[in-house]
C-alpha cells in the first residue's frame, strides 16, 4: 500500500502544472482516499496493538524508558504513513485553477515561465523521492532498529528534506526574481561572465600584473558588487522594485571599467575600446529596461564620449597615429549605426508591446462588456426558465449549431421531450373576483401598472412562503409548492399562500372601497413539468391534479382558502378546517370532500362582507376605483420586472425561472384558463453560486483545454499543430527590419571602405553582393508600397505584388532573410583576406616596413562582424533555431579567422604599435576579439530569446483571445437564440446592455394587431394518466409534436410580422403586429392593419394544414378551434420576481371569445375583422348573433378555408 501511495505522490508531483489532469485527478482522488481510508485504519490498528507489546517488553526488560513511549513512537511512524497518504498537490492545483481564473475572464501570465514546461522539477523530484525512500525505510522496519538507528535516520531524513526545501526556495526566488527583474539578471550574469573573464586571461597569459593594477582594480570591485546583488535578488523583493536604478548602477559599473580600459597602457589608438563602448550603446537599448529617450540619451551620450576622449588623447600623443582622422570617422560609423539598431530594436519592442497592451485593454473591455450582456441574457433566460431545463435546451441549441456545421443528421421520428414527472406537490390556483369590472374602468397603461403591483406582491408572498409561481392568466394567479426540489411542507405552504393572499386583498378593499376579494383553491397530487414546442418556451405542469386545483378555485368562496381532502391530509392538523361543500358550486367536485380553511387570524371566519368604505364616507368626491387603487398600491413595495439586472455581481440574486407564459385577456378568461393540465412554474435557486461567483449557463465554460505551453529550451510549442500556425504565420512588419538589415550592411561597407586599402578584390566583392542585397531587400520591404498602392504608376505596380509571397509564405520569406543575414555575415570578414600579409610574415621583426600598411583595419574587421552578428537579431520573427544556428556558425568561423588563421596580421599591427614590445592583453585584438565575439554571442543569443519568447506568447495569447472570443460569440449567439425562444426581440434588447439599473416598467401600446387564439378541445379527452403512457407522458409528447409543428411555420418569412405569445393547454396564442409597433399617424394606417390580419389569417389556415398533416401519420382526428380578432392592445411585462410578456386589450378578450364559442375547424371572426379580411380577398360567410360573455350580443363569421376562397 505504502508503495502505491508512494507512486500517486510522484504522479502529483509531475502533473502538478496540467490543470486538466489535475481535475482529473481531484475526481479520482475521494475514490481512492476512502480506499485508503481503510488501510490507514487497520494500519493504525496493527501499530498500536504492536506499540503496546514492545512497551510491555520494555518494561518486564527493565527498560527506563516510560510505558507509553513505544505506543507514542509508533504514533510518530504512523502519523508519517497518514501523512504519505494523502496526496499533495491538491492546494497546489487549486491554487493554479484560481490564478488562472477571473470573474471577468482568464488571468494571463506575466511570465515567460508560467506557460512553460517546468523540466527543473526532476531535480526537486528526484530529491523528494529520496526523502521518501527514507521514510520508507524507517517504517519499513520499525521494530528491527533500534532507538539510534532511528534517531539518525530522522536526522538524516530532516537533512535531506531541510536541502530539499532550500533547493525550491532558491528556485522560486530565482524565478520570481526573473519576473520582477527580467533584464537586470541577465545583465548581471554577462557583466559577471566578462570580470571572470578578464582576470582568468590575464592571470593565464601570464604577463606582468604592474600593467593591469587599474584595470583590474575596477573589474575586482565590479565583480565584488554584481555577485552579491545577484545573489540578493532572489532574496530581498525591495531591491528587486528598483529595477532601473540596479540596472543603471550596472551600466555606470562598465562604464567607468571601459574609460579605465583605454588609459590602461601608455599606447593609446583610434579603435581603442569601440566593442566595449559598441556593447555599452547597446545594452542600454535592450538588456537595461530604460524608456526610449533615457536610452537614447545613455546610448548617445556614452559614443559621444568615446570620441571626445579619443579625440582629445590621440590629437596630443606623439608620435601621431596614422590615419587617425579615418578612425575617428569610421568610429563615428559604427556608433551611428549601434544606436540606430539599438533604437530601432527598441521602437520594435516598445511598440509591439503598445500594440499588445491595446489589443489586449481592448479585448478586456469587449470582454467585459460581452460578459455584461451574457450576465443579462442569463438572468432574462433564468427568469423564464429553471436552471435543469435551460441547460438542457442550451445543450441542445449547441448540439444543432455543431450540426449545422458538420452537416445534418438524420431527423428522429419524434422531437425532445424536456418534461419530468414530480410526485407530492401541492397547486394553488388564486382568482380575483370582481376585478373584471375593475379592469373595465382602467387605461391600458393604468392596467399594466396596477397588474405589476398586484401580482407583484403576490410574487413576494409566494417567495416567502416557498411557492413558485406559475403563471399568471388574466387575473387568475397560480403557483407551485415542490418543484423543482422536494418540500416536505408543500401543503402548508400553499395554504399560508393563500391565507395570505386572502389578507392582502382584504386590507386592500377596506383601504379603496373596491369590491374585489380573493378566491383561492389547494390541491395535493402529482404533476409533468417541463417545456413544450420549439418557440416561446414555458415551463408547464400538466395533470389531472392542476386540472382539480383549477377546479377547487372555481368552486371555493371569496376570501377562504378551499382545500381537498388529499390536501388536509397533508397539512398534519396544522390548520383549523370546515366543511367546504365545493360540489355545490362546481359539478366537477361532485363525490369529493372539501374544506375552507380557517385563518388563524381572523375571529369569524364566516364573515366575508366587506367592512366599510371608509374612503367613501368622508365628504370628498368619489374616484375612480381603479385610480383609488392605483394610489393605494403606491405604498406598496414596488419590484419591475428585470429589475435585478446591470446591478453588481456580488448582489444579485436572480431565480432560476420564471414562468414565460404570457398572462391571457383581463376579462373571464374561464374558457381559457379551464385546461385540464395545465400550469407553470419557477425555480427558488439563486444565481449566485455558493461560493459567491456568478454560475454560468454556458457548457463552453466547462470545456476549457488547457493552456498550450512552451519547450523551457527550444521554446518550440509542445503542440505541434500550434508551433506549425506560428510558423506559417503572416510577418506584416517584415520590410521594417530589412530597412534596419540595409542599415547595418551599408555601414559595414563605409567602415571597411574608410579603413581597408582600396583594392580590386575589395571593389568586386562589394560590386556583386551589394546589388544582390539591395535586390533582396526590396523584394522584402516593398511591402509598404501597398498603402501608396492608388499612387503607384500602373507601369510598376506589380512591385508592389512582390512582398505577398514574403508576408505568407514562410519558406519563401525564410529563405530570403537567411540569405541576406548569410550575405551580411559574408562581407564582414571576406575582405580581411586581402590584407597584404606576406610581407608582414617575411619581415616580422622590421617595423618600418609595416608603416604602409593599413593594419589598424584588423580591429575594425572585428566591428563589423559585431555589427553583422546583431544584424540577426534585427529580424525578430525569425526563428530562435535559424539565429541560433547563424550566430553559432558565425562564432566558430569569426573565432577560428581571428584567432588563428589571421593572427599573425594582429602581431604584425601589435609589432608596428609596440616596436617587439608586449603589449597589454587589453590592447591585443587577437584575445580582445574572441572575448568580444563571445560577449555579443551571447547577448545576441539573450536577445534573440527574449524576442522569440515574447513573440510566441503574444501568439499564444492572441490564440487564447481569438479562441475566447470565439466562444464568447458562440455563447452569446446561443443566448440570444434562447431569449428569442422566450420573449420577443425588442423586449429582449429593451432590457439588455443598460448602464445603470434598469427599474423602467416595459409597456407599449400598439394599434392595428390582430390577436389569435386555436385550441384543440378534443385532446382533452384524448390525454388519460396510466402506466402504460407514462402517468401521461406519451399523451404529452404527442401534444409536444403538435405545438412544435406549429412553431415551426413560424420560421418561415411569411409569418415574419406574426409572434407566438404562449400556449395554455392545447390553446395556441399568437399576435401579429407587435414586432415593430408603429406610432403617430402611421398606427391609424389601414395598410398595417390589412397585412396584419392577412398574415395571421394565412396562418392560421397553416396551422390547419399542418394539424391535417399530422392526424394523416398519426391516425387521429384532430380539430382546431380558431378566433380572430384585431384592434389596439397593450403590451408589457408584468411581475416581480418571475416577469412575464402578455398583450391586453379589447381586442385580446373578444379574440378569446371567439375561440371559446366557435366551432371545430372554423375560422371565428368579429364583424369589424371580417369586413377587413373581405376587403383584402377572403371570403367570409356570416354565421349570426352569438352570446358572448362581458360582451352580450355579438355578430360573428367564418371565413371560408377553402383553397379556392384564399386572397390571390
């Protein structure tokens, strides 16, 4: 077991940094711990059973030590096994999952070294695999050792673990102190590296020390001040905040070493110290993290001293060197030239990072503000539907863009079904008497207000109570005690509901005069819950049981609460009851037992009048009722709807659902409202996580992969198909460093031109390759031309189509710049070839005859390979690997040219400076220049890195961005195709994207819409509960593929202007008109209203079609029942917690009517819908005087649905 554990430690250990792998392993990790459990346990067991009888024989030996000591010590050992058991890294994977999260979106890392692979834990592993070993073999044989064997394996065991920690903290500070101070270590390790350096060649050449006491005076105190700060670093965070001024003291620390360097021998020529003073410039430009004009500054300032003190010492040396004019100049050359790479390296980084930083504030804030508007959308889907059921339908939405994507399968027979079964809960259904005459005397915008406060109130109450409210038709009010979790107290909470309903419209009587009351009906059974059709989804519940608490309402009495028998069986006697007697006011509780529940509160509870009109005795003239009410309301808490949206993430608490069911016409809507299974209902969950984070919707939220790394040596991607994207990628700025490239090779060119001696081989080198590169670079820069491109004269506008190829084709791009770095590391040392040497070897002791020759030219050689080698790190988009080989390459060749097969023209120019004496080893170009060309190897090497790590996470992250983006548009498309399932655009957007809290009431008034409602009657007859269909299921899902039928014509661009308001039951509602509300004069334009009417009257005869449809596959017989009607409504959304659309109006309650009195598959229309409709092609036939409820007496007609009778 010890050997297992042992093993799942190490497999922590390595996939520590592997987020996905580490959630992986946090799943498995209870499964194998409760195994583990166990065996600790008996471990435990055994250990002590064991430390008792050694502490037994202990004593009985006459052992001095105390009776319990075995029992501790095996406790100690056992502790340690505890210990190994519990696997390590579980804080360490939490800790990399938090930081790199946010609430806004993923943290990115700051740090080269957070995205790369972290191979320097093998050593740290291997170390604590010893220290495991130990401890292995301390509890392997706990009863073989000895009381000192023990003691020194713990000591050595403490030793080993106390290295072990001292190797990670040393480690982690190094690394930190590479992310606090990224370009201070490096500077200190090369300055380092060159002290080191210095003293190991002057203390190997074995010359006399006298010369050097200055020199090396400065390179021991620099050396002595750069190992302590570089030891410190890691260890003291206040010197790493001072980066610039550590940074600064270096530079000054070489500065000072450099003018030391020249005045280190009598001897003082033009080329003295120019790579130092080259290396200076340049370093101030790219290792040191100065600003663009301090380095300017520096850089500048440092050259200008060069030439000032060479200027001034060689002018007054004797005897004067030759040439020195030349130098001078050829110095300036090469100084002009380092600062311009340097500036230019500098404007190149700076200005990718500008770049980096914009897009990246940039995508922040897109990011936050999409984030702003999926937070919205979520809480509108939320409020609409519960949590289960939107992530089912999210799934499913994502499920069919991926088809869309990848090609359509084949279509299942029957569409999903999102409907669950939920046993022992507890319906109220709640109806307001006399609030039909109320509504009567109410403007529009009157109703909408009084509704919001009404129902409003109801939805607190239902909060409170633990109910979750269903839907709201008209004036009836139904909610929901169990779902979508178990309650056990469901009956209790429906019925305290309800009492409380009953009180709050009772007070609100006795405060306005108003006669309306409250009737309220409970029953206690079993209900499917669920969403139906494809558009304007409704969490519904259907069965027989809603079908009775419906009935309970109806037959119940005003201001009692009238409960079933199922229902006080429930209530476990927490309620005083009476007889109810409901069959005497409702046929369909014939044969049942009811009772009226008696409020505790309340003393006579058979006293249902209303008290007196307190307001309506004082001398003041009568208002209205409704705005009697409306004033009442006022000083009732007051919610809109959606009004918890745009608040802060930390306070929001937003439900799960809301019923989307629009509410039905504001007159009787008994015909309506009477389905037999009907009903809605909400879930009570926050939104808010546990843990106080916003929980997403999104299934792309849990998909996140794991981030992309890098190779710690390569800096190659470890997914390949990601390093394959980076080198296939576009280069833009590509022509930019060809420019600096040109730059470099034309100074190379002066500086050899002022100093070598003008020869044929010189001028044909120089003659051929020049064109050649020129060439080369424009074909690579002229991609800029393409901003002038309606400038450029047609004769050469081709030119400009050059660079295309360079841009995208990586191999074709690659193969240019490493022909022209090729070139340029070329012509740098070619011409030292034909410095005249001959004479140089046959007169080696005779200095006259070496004074015409230009030997000063060796140094200068040497420059412009330094210039050549930092010509390559000008293209910054090239790869490490192909840099990396050159500079390699271009080391070996300079090295093995000066040190050997051109040294000799360095002792002849020591000799021509010396006369046979030995110089200085500072003075020497031979051992200067390979300490030189290692030096800017290096440093071209560190920059060449730098470059290529941040160009590849910038890739990386850009990916990331790209890839967040993607899903956040995916996401959001999702949303939005979901909220426009549940509730119409512009009321979508009306309350999305606000910058403050939105608390406005949504309400429009739109004029000319036609109002629809097709019933099926018969399926009412044909929906029976029994195990065989599922307690109803399967009757469900057939009325599932009707609704979705119907949604779908829906779809088509003919029935753009028609909008599905909700379904009740087997009652389909729709509204044609509402989608762009017109205003002013244009809503009295016959014209909206003859297109309004003719849309729905074609669908309807649709739905017609389709219902045919469907009863020819399914061997049915199906009917619709549809009326029509238009006019003006009002549209708005109403309720608190649970806000819903609905349409009221005139024009909804007669179109209502119109349903509920027709006949099976008849088109019911009014008079003033039929002339229109006759008007526009439709013939209607008059079927006579109906009855209508509210309405008295009113004319109707059919239009004909014949094929024939349809408008042209």
């Amino acid at each position: 077991m010890k050997t297992s554990i042992r093993k799942q430690k190490e497999h922590w250990v390595t996939m520590q940094d592997d987020s996905h792998d580490c959630l992986e392993m946090i799943t498995k990790y209870p499964e194998d711990l409760s195994q583990q459990k166990g065996d600790i346990n008996q471990i435990r067991k055994q250990s002590k059973h064991e430390g008792i009888q050694k502490a037994n024989k202990s004593a009985q030996d006459g052992d001095k030590q105390p009776t319990g000591s075995g029992i501790r010590q095996h406790n100690i050992e056992l502790g340690i096994a505890k210990k190994e058991n519990t696997p390590e890294p579980l804080q360490a994977c939490t800790s990399f999952r938090t930081s790199n999260t946010t609430t806004n979106g993923p943290a990115y890392p700051s740090l080269p070294e957070a995205i790369m692979e972290d191979n320097t834990n093998s050593g740290l592993g291997n170390c604590l695999q010893s220290c495991r070993t130990d401890h292995d073999c301390t509890e392997a044989e706990p009863d073989v050792m000895g009381v000192p064997e023990r003691q020194s394996v713990r000591i050595r065991r403490t030793t080993a673990t106390g290295a072990c920690r001292c190797y990670q903290a040393v480690r982690l500070g190094f690394l930190q102190c590479l992310e606090d101070t990224p370009f201070v270590v490096p500077g200190l390790v090369l300055t380092i590296l060159f002290c080191v350096t210095i003293i190991v060649i002057i203390a190997a050449t074995g010359r006399h020390i006298t010369g050097y006491v200055g020199a090396l005076s400065v390179v021991c105190v620099v050396l002595c001040l750069c190992v302590p700060l570089l030891v410190c670093l890691p260890c003291l965070p206040t010197l790493r905040r001072c980066e610039q001024m550590l940074a600064l003291s270096i530079w000054f620390m070489l500065f000072i070493t450099a003018i030391v360097f020249i005045f280190t021998d009598k001897v003082v020529t033009a080329w003295e110290q120019v790579a130092f003073f080259l290396f200076l410039s340049l370093s101030v430009y790219t290792i040191f993290p100065l600003s663009f004009w301090w380095a300017m500054i520096f850089g500048i300032g440092a050259t200008m001293c060069h030439i000032i003190i060479i200027s001034v010492i060689v002018s007054v040396s004797r005897p004067r060197p030759k040439d020195v004019e030349v130098q001078v100049v050829a110095n300036v050359v090469l100084f002009v030239c380092i600062n311009c790479v340097g500036l230019f390296h500098l404007w190149l980084t700076e200005n990718a990072r500008r770049k980096s930083t914009m897009s990246r504030e940039t995508f922040s804030y897109n990011r936050s503000k999409r984030a702003t508007q999926k937070r919205d959308q979520e809480h509108l889907l939320l409020s609409v539907l519960p949590r289960y059921i939107a992530m089912e339908l999210k799934g499913e939405v994502v499920k069919g863009l991926s088809r869309t994507f990848t090609g359509p399968d084949n279509k299942p027979n029957f569409h999903n079904l999102y409907v669950k079964q939920h046993k022992d809960v507890s319906i109220l259904y709640a109806d307001i008497v006399g609030f039909t005459s109320l509504a009567s005397t109410c403007t529009p915008e009157e109703l909408v207000i009084v509704l919001n406060k009404l129902f409003g109130k109801f939805d607190d109450l239902a909060k409170k109570n633990e109910c979750l409210r269903i839907k709201i038709l008209g004036d009836c009010y139904y909610c929901v005690s169990g779902l979508p979790d178990p309650i056990p107290h469901h009956a209790r909470n429906c019925v305290q509901m309800g009492l409380n309903m009953c009180t709050s419209i009772n007070k609100l009587r006795e405060a306005t005069g108003v006669d309306i009351s409250m009737r309220v009906g409970v029953h206690s059974g079993n209900v499917l819950c669920g969403v139906i059709g494809l558009l304007k989804w409704q969490y519904d519940v259907w069965s027989n049981d809603v079908t009775l608490a419906n009935r309970m309402e109806s037959g119940g009495v005003p201001g009692r609460v009238h409960i079933t028998e199922e229902t006080l069986g429930n209530l476990g006697g927490a309620y005083q009851v009476e007889e109810g007697n409901g069959a005497s006011r409702d046929s369909a509780l014939e044969g049942r037992k009811t009772y009226l529940v008696i409020d505790p509160n309340t003393q006579n509870s058979t006293d249902t009048k209303p008290k007196t009109n307190f307001l309506a005795m004082n001398g003041r003239p009568k208002q209205r009722a409704s705005v009697r009410m409306s004033q009442y309301l006022q000083s009732w808490k007051s919610i809109n709807p959606f009004s918890e949206l745009n608040r802060s993430e930390d306070t929001i608490t937003v439900p799960l659902s809301t019923s989307n069911d629009f509410s039905q016409s504001l007159g009787d809507t008994e015909s309506v409202r009477h389905p037999p299974y009907t009903s809605n209902q909400e879930s009570r969950r926050s939104f808010v996580s546990e843990n106080g984070s916003m929980a997403s919707l999104d299934p792309l939220d849990v998909s996140g992969s794991k981030m992309k790394k890098l190779n710690w040596l390569t800096l190659f991607f470890c997914d390949i198909n990601m390093e394959k994207q980076y080198r296939l990628s576009e280069v833009k700025d590509v022509h930019q460093s060809a420019a600096c490239l040109a730059l470099v090779f034309t100074a190379i060119f002066i500086v050899q031109m002022l100093t070598s001696q003008k020869n044929t081989p010189l001028a044909i080198s120089y003659g051929v390759t020049f064109p050649v590169q020129l060439l080369l670079l424009v074909v690579i820069s002229v991609g800029f031309l393409k901003q002038w491109n309606s400038k450029i004269p047609p004769s050469i506008k081709w030119m400009s189509l050059l660079p295309y190829g360079v841009v995208t084709k990586a191999v074709l791009r690659l193969l240019l710049v490493f022909t022209c770095l090729l070139i340029t590391l070329l012509m740098a040392i070619l011409n030292i070839v034909f410095i005249p040497g001959d004479k140089c070897l046959d007169s080696p002791n005779n200095a006259t005859t070496l004074d015409y020759l230009n030997l000063y030219s060796v140094p200068y050689y040497l420059y412009c390979c330094l210039l050549a080698m930092l010509a390559v790190v000008v293209f910054v988009r090239l790869s490490f690997s192909v840099k990396f080989f050159l500079l390699t390459l271009a080391l070996v060749v300079y090295l093995a040219l000066f040190l050997y097969v051109y040294a000799p023209r360095s002792d002849c120019y020591m000799l021509q400076l010396y006369n046979n004496s030995n110089p200085g080893v500072l003075k020497e170009p031979k051992i200067m220049s390979g300490i030189w060309l290692c030096i800017f190897y290096f440093a071209s090497l560190i920059l060449a890195r730098q470059d290529e790590l941040a160009c590849r996470v910038e890739f990386l992250l850009q990916k990331c961005f790209e890839k967040e983006r993607e899903e956040m548009e995916t996401t959001e498309n999702v949303n939005k195709l979901l909220l426009e399932n549940l509730l119409p655009s512009h009321v979508t957007n009306f309350f999305i994207g606000k910058t403050v809290p939105n608390q406005d009431l949504y309400s429009q008034s739109c004029e000319a819409v036609c109002v629809m409602f097709a019933s099926v009657p018969e399926f009412k007859n044909f929906y029976t509960e029994s195990n065989e269909n599922g307690d109803g299921l399967e009757c469900l899902r057939f009325l599932n593929e009707i609704i979705t039928d119907f949604d779908e014509l829906l779809i088509k661009p003919k029935f753009n202007v028609v909008e599905k308001i909700k379904t009740i039951g087997t009652t389909y509602m729709a509204a044609a008109g509402l989608t762009n509300p017109t205003t002013g004069e244009e809503r009295k334009d016959s014209d909206a209203c003859k297109n309004n009417v003719r849309s729905m009257v074609d669908f309807a005869m649709a739905l017609m079609g389709r219902l045919e449809y469907i009863n020819r596959h399914s061997f049915n017989d199906f009917k619709l029942r549809i009326g029509i009607n238009h006019g003006p409504v009002i549209a708005g959304v109403i309720g608190a917690h649970k806000p819903q659309y609905d349409i009221w109006g005139n024009a909804v309650n007669v179109a209502s009517r119109m349903d509920s009195t027709g006949i099976l598959n008849k088109i019911q229309v009014t008079e003033e819908t039929a002339q229109v409709a006759q008007s526009i092609g439709f013939i209607v036939t008059k079927r006579g005087v109906v009855h209508v409820k509210g309405k008295g007496q009113l004319t109707t007609y059919f239009i004909n649905t014949e094929p024939s009778s349809q408008h042209p």
